[in-house]
C-alpha cells in the first residue's frame, strides 16, 4: 500500500498534504504529456518529410533507369518504392524482348534474297509463230 492509501485509511480523508503531492503529480504527469505529444508530433512531422523524401528519390532513379533504356516505354515501369521500380523494369524488359524475337521472326519470314534472281531463258511457248521468228532472228 502506498503512503496515500494508509493516510486515507487512519483519517478517513486525504490530508492538504497529499493534495499538493497529487497537484504536483499531475502537474508533472500533464507536462509529460505535452511533450510526447510534442515528440509524437515531430515524428509524424519527420515521417511526411522522409516521404517525400523518398517518392523524390524513386522518381529520379526511375528517371535515371529510363533515361540508361530508351527501348523500354514509360508507361511499363511503375512503382512507389526502388524494389518495385526494379521489379516492374524487369517485366518490362521481358516485355520488350519477347516483342522484338516477335519482330525479328515476322521479319526474317518475309526476307527477300540479296541480289538479283539467277538468269533463266525466256519462255517461249506464250508467244506467236511470228513473235517467235522476229526473236530467233534478232538473236543472230
């Protein structure tokens, strides 16, 4: 049992004493109140700066990925922290991949060959009797 509580006990009340003890108490317990509201109010302060901080952060590395890979769109890589900024360039990159392997493939199945097609003789048969003449006769 606290002194309080005996002194209570022996007169049946609380002494003029013990008040200011209490007042005291109070007066020092709402003090220390105050000031972890305070600190409670500082850290949340820190917290947004540190966000911000952050968010200005991942956009320049973003930024700075983006500018390092100018075959990767934009709009692929997305995110609010590096590890997802990371995460969404790799599929991205998979992306633009798989889309160029398509491209070459479709590309390389309409090659047309180098150079000119190799000489063959002229197909006579759709010419007429006269036609066919006038060619052996210039061939000479």
């Amino acid at each position: 049992m606290s002194e309080q509580d005996t002194e209570r006990e022996d007169t049946g009340s609380i002494s003029p004493s013990s008040d200011i003890e209490g007042s005291d108490a109070g007066a020092e317990a709402q003090q220390r109140i105050a000031g972890l509201e305070a600190a409670v109010l500082s850290g949340q302060e820190e917290a947004a700066l540190l966000k911000d901080a952050l968010a200005t952060a991942v956009a320049k590395y973003r930024k700075a990925i983006l500018s390092r890979l100018p075959e990767i769109p934009e709009e692929l890589v997305r995110g609010e922290t590096v590890d997802e900024i990371d995460a969404s360039l790799e599929l991205a990159t998979q992306i633009v991949s798989r889309v160029r392997q398509q491209l070459d493939a479709e590309e390389s199945s309409k090659a047309v060959p180098a150079g000119a097609p190799p000489r063959t003789t002229p197909d006579l048969s759709a010419l007429a009797p006269s036609e066919k003449i006038a060619y052996g006769l210039a061939q000479r």
